[in-house]
C-alpha cells in the first residue's frame, strides 16, 4: 500500500470517528469535557432573581441554544415554586475561529522513482492569478499545492438574568412567560443526552 493511500485510509477512519461522536449540544447540566461539551447553569442572584446561561458547542445553532436557556428558565421557574418570569437582562455572545489545515496530500512523494539526472516529464502552465508555474513530478505538484481546507468555528452562549413571580403573569409584557406554557410548548424540541 502506498504511503498516499495509507495516509488517506488514516484520514477517513479519523474522520469516520469524529463524525460518530459530533453532535450538537443536548439539554444537560453544563460539561466542559469529554464528546459534548456545554449546557446550562445557573447562579442564584437574590431569592427570586437567577442568572441563567446556555452554551452550546460548534454543532449547536444559536436558535437552538437560546430556545434551551428560553426552557432552562422556565423548568427553573417551577422548581422553585414560582410561575412566571421576567428576563431582566438577555445576550447572545458568538465566539469564531477560523483554522487554516493544509492538505495532508498537497506535496505528493513525486521524484524518488527518478535518478538525478535522468529525463522526467515537467510542464509549465499559465494562470491568471499568478501567472506562468512549472510542474515537476521531482519538486511537487504546484496544482495541488498550498491547497488546504479553510473553515470557520462558531460557537453561541446565551445568558439571561431572570426574575421569578407566583400568581398571574402580566398581560402586554413581552418580557414575561409563563413558565408552564413555555414548557408545554417546547417540550417536544428539547433534545435530552441519550442514556448509556
């Protein structure tokens, strides 16, 4: 086997096992280790006020992470005896990275099959970008060359400040929820982590 098809079957069974455990932040306490980080916490501010946050992890939109710190708060609500809440401060923060990972195959093994100083094919070839390049199958090949994959990492967190009240929640407020409607209505999109 060669080394550039050995090199390929390496990638395929890494990528193969990374694809296995990629998924998108369940419903769960927050993590910060292991196949799926993130979730919600909260912190307790005062007797009826929480700070209340979700982060997901690159796989988990932000839609998804501010629907789950939306149904946090009001599962939080109903434990602790109340029936309503108010967000009093809400945000969504994105953090991006970009990585540049070249191309495992862009400088192929070419040439050692070729004695110094025996004939071997080479062409030149013109491109407009950059104009006329040479390629040798001793030095490389320039068409695969400084080829890489480019891709961008984002990841949400949302976080509220919210405050708890019993009784009946305030018409016409858009910052009040009812914390049992909220649930009876998201239930069936919240994805829980499965069982093991």
């Amino acid at each position: 086997m060669s080394i550039k098809k050995a090199a390929l079957a390496a990638a395929l069974v890494v990528t193969a096992g990374l694809a296995a455990c990629a998924t998108p932040t369940p419903y769960q306490p927050r993590v910060t280790s292991g196949a799926v980080t993130g979730g919600f916490s909260e912190q307790k501010l005062e007797g009826d006020r929480y700070r209340v946050s979700f982060a997901g992890n690159n796989l988990t939109s932000r839609e998804t992470v501010e629907r789950y710190l939306l149904y946090r708060s009001a599962e939080l609500t109903v434990q602790q005896g109340y029936d309503w809440f108010e967000t009093a401060d809400h945000r969504t923060d994105r953090t991006s990275r970009t990585y540049v990972e070249p191309d495992p195959f862009s400088r192929p093994g070419f040439g050692f099959g070729y004695p110094y100083g025996y004939w071997r094919p080479a062409w030149r070839y013109y491109g407009p970008a950059y104009g006329w390049r040479t390629w040798d199958p001793f030095w490389g090949d320039p068409f695969f060359a400084d080829r890489g994959q480019i891709r961008t990492v984002e990841k949400f967190e949302a976080g509220a400040e919210i405050v708890m009240h019993k009784g009946q929640k305030p018409q016409g407020d858009p910052r009040a929820y009812d914390a049992r409607e909220i649930m009876a209505n998201l239930a069936s999109t919240i994805v829980r982590p499965e069982a093991k």
